[in-house]
C-alpha cells in the first residue's frame, strides 16, 4: 500500500515571457588598440575596466593572434572587477607573464 508520503501531486506553473521594449537606439563603437608590455598588462585592463565605456577587451600576441577576449557589460564597474571578474583577471596575470609583448584592442560604446 502506498502511503500519503508517497503520493507524487501535479504542480501547474504558469510561465510568462517578457521581452525588453526595443527603440531605435544607435550606438556607436570606436576600436583602439595600443601595444603593452606583459608586465603592465593587469593593471592596464583593471583601469579599462573601471572606465566603464567599454564593450569588449581583446589580447593579441605579436602576430594578432587572439589569446583572450573579454566581453564586458555596463554592470561590471567598481567592487565587481575584484570579485567576479577574479578568474579572468588571473587569466590576464598568467598571460603577460608569458608574453612580452601584446596587443591590446578594446571596443569602446559611444553613444546610447
């Protein structure tokens, strides 16, 4: 005999789809991109960073080869960059550790 602990009872969820009002907003985005050394390369991310313009970080190695692309949202600014972002900030640590020269490209919003 089954007991009332055993009873499986059906739950109904109701699920509601909101999508985010679109406007005809245009933004645009400038490139830059500069040479670091690797020992410089923490902090100089950091300080982007906390400018908070920017879309997108991308680290090249001599010959433009993407090591790491960091995509960033408005929401990263601030105390964020210290503990969220602590696993890409060592990322970046390990790689001007290993190379001497790179190229950072970081794609800057505009407008909005």
């Amino acid at each position: 005999m089954d007991s009332p602990q055993d009873e499986v009872k059906p739950v109904e969820i109701e699920v509601t789809t909101v999508e985010p009002e679109t406007e005809d907003v245009k933004q645009k985005v400038r490139v830059e991109e500069f040479s670091i050394s690797g020992d410089a390369l923490v902090s100089k991310i950091k300080e982007l960073i906390h400018q908070g313009n920017i879309r997108r970080i991308t680290i090249k190695n001599e010959e433009g080869h993407t090591l790491i692309e960091i995509p960033l949202t408005i929401g990263v600014v601030g105390g964020v960059v210290g503990t969220a972002m602590f696993p890409i900030v060592a990322a970046i640590g390990a790689i001007g550790a290993l190379v001497a020269h790179l190229t950072i490209a970081i794609e800057k919003v505009e407008g909005s």
